[in-house]
C-alpha cells in the first residue's frame, strides 16, 4: 500500500525582539519567511538558497532560534526530494539548536518532520510514529488545536501505512469537529484521503472511498497543493486496482504522471549534493571564526588570573594572621585562669585583672575585626565587579576561590565575635512569633544547591501535631540548624540527609520539640565525637576538601545551651550519623499572620554622598550604587563633606565613622548643627551594637556593617526615604 502524503512543517518565524535587538535578527527572520513561503508555492532551489543564506547569517549572530528554523527549512527541501539522509541530518541539527531554547512550538514541528522522513522514505515506519508522538506531545503542551489536529493525522497515517487500521483511528473523529470548523485545507485534504484509505481497505465500501478521494482532490487542486495531489491519486489508483477497475486506473495514471513530470523536474534544485556540502562549509567557517574569539577572551583571562593570584596570597596572609592572634588569645586566658586558682586571698585582685583582660579582648578582637573587614570589604566588592562586568569569568576557577577565601574569613571574623559575646554571657534569646514550617522550608531551599552538589537526597518531616505559629529565637535556631545541616550535607555523597521535627510532649501551652538531623555519611570516629563541640577542633577526615573555621558546632552548643537544653550525636564511622535536641516553644497568642508592606520602588534617580577616606571602598561603594542607576557623589574626608552638603541637595547620605580628621560622628553633629536633616547612613567595620548608640547620639539614622549586600543597603535608604512603610 503506498503512503498518504506528507506535511511540512515550516514555522513561520513570530518571535518579537526587543528594541536593543539588531536590524540583522529582523532581516534573517525575513529570509526564512520567504524560503517558507517559497517551498509552499514549489520553488524549492529558491527555497533552498534562501534557507542557506538565513543558516549563514544566523551563525554570525550566534542565534540558536533562528540556526534551528535554518536547518529545518533545509531539511524539508532534502526531504522532499527523497534525500533522507541528509534530511534527517539538517532536521537533527535544528532539534539540537531547539533544545537550546524554551520553544515548544519549534520542537512539535522539528519531530513531526523528522518523522515524516522515517515514515515516508520508509527507513523505520515505527521510529517515525514515535517521533509522531513526540510532536503531538509539544502541540498539547502549547494548546495548539492547529497542530494537535496534524500530528494525530500523521500517526493514523503511519498506522495506515502499516496496515493497523484500527490502531488509532478514534484519532479521526476527535479531529473532525476541529476541522469541520476552522481546520486548514491541507487538514481537510488529509482527513478525507486518510478516510478513503480507511474505506479501501477496512470497511471494504469502495463507493464511500472513491468520494473521499475526490473529495481530496477537489480541495487539492482548488488550492494549488499539486505535491498533496500527487499523493491522493497513487492512493486513489491503488484503490482501483484493488477492486479491477483497471481502465478508470490506467486513466488516472496518465493524469498521476503529468503532476509527478512536473513537480520533480522543474523545481528540483541542480545539485543536492554539492549544497550540502557548502552548508557544512559555512558551518565550520563560523565555529572557526567562534574558537578564535574564545581564544583571545581566554588570554585575557590568564591576565586576569594574575592578578588574582595575587589578591588571594594577600588574602590567605590576613585569614592566618587572624587564626594566630585568637589562638594567642585563648592560650593567654587559660593562663589567666590556672593563675586565679592559686589562692583566695588574690581572689579579688584577680577578679578585677580577668574582668581587665576580658575587656581588652574584646576590643582587641573588635579592633582587628575592624581592620579586616575594612580590606575584605575591598576584595569582596572588587571580585563582585569583576564578576558583574565580565560574565565570561563567572566559572573562573581563581576569582571563586577569591570569593569564597574573602567569604570563608568573613564568616570566620563573624564566627569569632559571635563566639566571644557567647562567653561574655552578651547573647541573650530574642523570642518573638515564628512560623516553624516556614523556616524549616526556607532552611531546606537555601541549603538545597549544597545538597545537589554532592548528590544528596535532601528531606525534611514535620510532626502535624506541631503549630504552626510558636514563640522563640528565630534567628538563633536558624544557626542551629544551618551549621548541622551543612554539616551533614559536606560529609555525605550520594546519600540521604533529613531533617525531622517531633513533638515530644505538651506541657500547658508549652510544647517540648524533638529536632533531628540525620545522615548516612562518612560518620564520626567514636573518639572524636566529644571534641567535635570544643573551639578550632577539626577532626581528621579522609576527604582533602573539608574546610571550617572549627567553631560552628561548638556555636551550635552553645545556642541550644541558652534555651536550657543539651545536644547529643549517635554516629558510627561510615554509617552515618544522627544529631539530637529538644527545645520548648511557646504557642503564639496571636496566629494571625501579617502582611509585610510591599517594596516600594524608588520613583526619581537618587542623588547619594559618600563619606568614605579609603580609596577602594571609595570604588567598591560607587560601583554599587551606580550599578542601580543613581548619582554617586563622593567625599574624602568630613570637612569636604560639610562642603558639598551646603552647595547641593542630597536624598541620602553614606558616612564612614572611621575618618582621620574629622570622624563621621563629629561630621554628623556638624551637618545636623547647620540644619541639615537629610538622613545618614553609617557605614562602618565595627560590629553594629558597639556602634548604634554613639551614632544614634550624634544624629545617625541608621547603621549597616561592612561588607554589605546591596539589597540590605538599599532595603535601609528606604526605611529612611518611606518611613510610613515600617
């Protein structure tokens, strides 16, 4: 039984560019409109020659949507001319380049095409179907009646061709409706030659065959759709053979032969073959031309990597300076204490000396903290620079190890002043209303990509007897938990980690919670599981790439002791290993929940003075705030501060406190003398406690600690700018 006939499925480009989108997008698209519009009408060689130029200048463009609708339109003229091979080459690669991009529409008809070629050049009928069936897949993924119509055509077709006519035949009738009324003309050419192939061969009713087939040819030649006709008529001969009618068949062979001659002999393009060729030259001419540029972008990248190297070396040198003078510190306050056990009559003197040295720890730790945030402030913001204005350098191996050295010693200076509060007896629980389930998720989403790294499977179980809405430290839980759970998620591979929550008991409106964090990972030897919890201990492990300041759990210890409760471990070496505590939460008096405010935009450009004496946070800073399209002015010390506030009006102000000269206190008090209220910002390396009171004293609105992110910074200019929205 010989095939139905063929649809081709050229996509009509509709894609809109923005305005910043180049005159040469527009001109390509233009092109393959045209190559479409020319293979309707039978010109194929014009076709074929356009859909090359169009390929052509959509590799320049390094376009993959407009280098995959190129290849499909070549793909169609090859196979319309029975080269499958090299249909099926072009139609791959357009899936390729399709894949590339979020285009449903594209891939329904790149499948449906490759499977017209397996189907109609009878190279594997049953891979065509399945193609068939990927096509119809991306027409109801789109909701595109049009094109779920065809595709179902084409796999009844294919079942035709195969001889199961009851394989799929519904497909017909849900069709029918849709065709009856809006289908196309090439739908109601193939709906009435699948039904006359239908009544040949299955009903057995050649009369009700032979109206189908005529009513085929009818639509076909009224609309100029010889290529389709020619198809109608091998069927329609077929038919009359089957049932003896030899002089009506040999009748219509003549009229079969004229269309064929036809078609096949003047709109076939003079050498295939050759055309193909020049294609893959183009092709290669245009990866060539890419690998140069890739290659010159890369020698700019081994420059940059110099210099890289050697902000990372300076880096290293601050993180071990830091780590030396802490362990200095400690060694110095084991001594003090073995001194105070000497005798009760220096108990007092003592006392006093401890309370001493504990104070000029603090600041001494204040103080170098300060002097490292300063720097790390500067190396964190020019590598943010560097990655935000070269995006070719996001996956450069030196600039993220920069970032994360600048983010390890950060979170190290963080870790150690956390630390030092705790053993002040300075951290106290802030207990406010928190939705347990909520933070639980956003702990889980946060920590998810560290889990995907390391091929984890990552779950969380929470008990429904528990509330939703409790009383307790939000933000200290959310320590606890995040230093375990990365814990977990860095020492397992390929495993699963969970977090559970269980309700333990309830004891008036007090509810006692189970907290479980659990992993099958490489375990803890059973002679290190008391240490682990101790400062700057890092057990051994056979990974090489284990990295931490040494403090987190013995933080996480500490945390859970403030809400008067311990934390226990069960772990067996290459096992896994399970950590456990419970804490009491009361249940909130008020569950309903409050709306946050919306986040205003800013309607006007802002005008913005920076006090700031240190040149690279002079940089860093500008670059931020001109990143968000606003005017960066800057000043380089208090007087020339004072200076420019009395020549120009500015919406907001960011005040360095640590100045030579005048500091950023005495120039605060100076502007608000002269009556200037617009609000200041402060902007310090010291922690913010320390500070907030003087600032508040001196007229400061506000203060964020270096390094920043600028979401935070621009979260505070307008808490200033839009105080109604508090």
């Amino acid at each position: 039984m010989k095939h139905f006939f063929l649809f081709i499925l050229f996509l009509f480009t509709q894609a809109s560019f923005s305005q910043n989108e180049t005159v040469e997008k527009e001109a390509v698209e233009k092109i393959i409109n045209q190559a479409a519009a020319a293979f309707d009408r039978g010109m194929y060689e014009q076709s074929l020659d356009l859909s090359k130029q169009a390929l052509v200048r959509a590799f320049k463009l390094d376009d993959d949507y407009l280098i995959a609708h190129s290849y499909n339109a070549i793909g169609a003229v090859y196979n319309e001319f029975s080269e499958s091979k090299r249909a099926i080459e072009f139609y791959t690669k357009a899936l390729k380049y399709a894949e590339n991009i979020d285009d449903d529409k594209l891939k329904d008809f790149i499948n449906s095409n490759i499977g017209s070629v397996y189907y109609f050049g009878k190279i594997d009928v049953t891979k065509g179907i399945e193609f068939y069936k990927k096509s119809l897949y991306y027409a109801i993924k789109v909701n595109d009646s049009t094109q779920i119509t065809y595709a179902k055509l084409n796999i009844v077709s294919a079942y035709f061709y195969l001889g199961q006519f009851q394989e799929n035949v519904h497909y017909l009738e849900e069709v029918k409706s849709y065709i009856d009324r809006k289908g196309q003309e090439e739908a109601r050419l193939s709906y009435n030659g699948l039904y006359g192939l239908y009544n040949t061969h299955e009903t057995k009713d050649p009369e009700a065959a032979e109206v189908y087939y005529r009513k085929a040819i009818a639509i076909g030649e009224k609309n100029g759709m010889m290529s389709f006709v020619a198809n109608i008529y091998e069927n329609y001969i077929d038919h009359l053979k089957e049932y003896k009618k030899f002089r009506e068949a040999d009748s219509l062979k003549k009229v079969y032969k004229r269309i064929t001659d036809k078609l096949y002999s003047e709109n076939k393009p003079g050498d295939l073959d050759d055309t193909a060729i020049q294609i893959e030259l183009d092709e290669y001419k245009n990866q060539l031309e890419k690998i140069e540029l890739a290659n010159e972008a890369q020698q700019k990248k081994i420059h940059d990597s110099r210099i890289i190297s050697l902000l990372f070396g300076i880096l290293l040198l601050f993180m071990l300076i830091m780590v030396y003078m802490q362990y200095k510190s400690i060694l110095f306050r084991k001594k003090l204490n073995t001194e105070l056990t000497k005798a009760n009559e220096e108990l007092k003197l003592a006392k006093e000396i401890a309370e001493q040295n504990s104070q000029l720890k603090t600041q001494f730790i204040s103080t170098v903290s300060h002097e490292l945030r300063t720097p790390l402030y500067g190396v964190i913001g020019i590598t943010d620079i560097i990655l935000d204005e070269h995006k070719e350098l996001i996956n450069n191996e030196q600039l993220n190890s920069l970032k994360f050295s600048a983010n390890y010693l950060l979170d190290l200076v963080n870790d150690i002043l956390q630390m030092n509060k705790m053993e002040d007896r300075k951290t106290v629980l802030e207990m406010q209303e928190l939705n347990l389930r909520e933070e639980i998720r956003t702990i889980r989403n946060s920590l998810q990509f560290l889990a995907d790294k390391n091929g984890n499977e990552f779950t969380t179980m929470i008990d429904p007897e528990i509330p939703e809405r409790l009383v307790g430290d939000e933000l200290r839980l959310s320590q606890i938990l995040v230093n375990l759970v990365s814990n977990a998620l860095k020492f397992t591979h390929n495993g699963h980690v969970k977090i559970v929550l269980k309700l333990n008991r309830k004891v008036g409106e007090t509810y006692f919670i189970d907290f479980i964090i659990e992993d099958d990972g490489i375990g803890i030897a059973s002679a290190d599981q008391e240490k682990i919890f101790e400062k700057f201990v890092q057990i051994e492990r056979k990974e090489k790439d284990y990295q931490g300041t040494g403090l987190g759990l013995a933080i996480v210890k500490k945390l859970i002791e403030l809400y008067n409760s311990t934390i226990s471990l069960e772990s067996k070496e290459n096992e896994g290993t399970r950590f456990f505590f419970t804490i009491a939460f009361d249940i909130a008096k008020n569950t309903s929940q409050e709306q946050e405010p919306a986040m205003k935009n800013f309607d006007t450009q802002l005008n913005i003075l920076v006090v700031e004496d240190n040149k690279i946070n002079q940089m860093v800073t500008k670059k931020t705030i001109e990143k968000y399209q606003h005017v960066c002015k800057m000043a380089a010390s208090g007087r020339e501060a004072i200076d420019m506030v009395q020549q120009e009006k500015f919406d907001i102000i960011l005040m360095d406190i640590n100045m030579p000269g005048l500091n950023g206190y005495e120039t605060t008090r100076m502007m608000r003398e002269m009556g200037i209220q617009t609000p200041i910002i402060a902007l310090t390396a010291f922690d913010k406690k320390e500070v907030t009171a003087e600032a508040a004293a001196a007229g400061i609105n506000d203060v964020i600690v270096k390094p920043f992110e600028a979401t935070l910074l621009f979260e505070m200019i307008q808490e200033q700018l839009h105080p109604s929205l508090d």
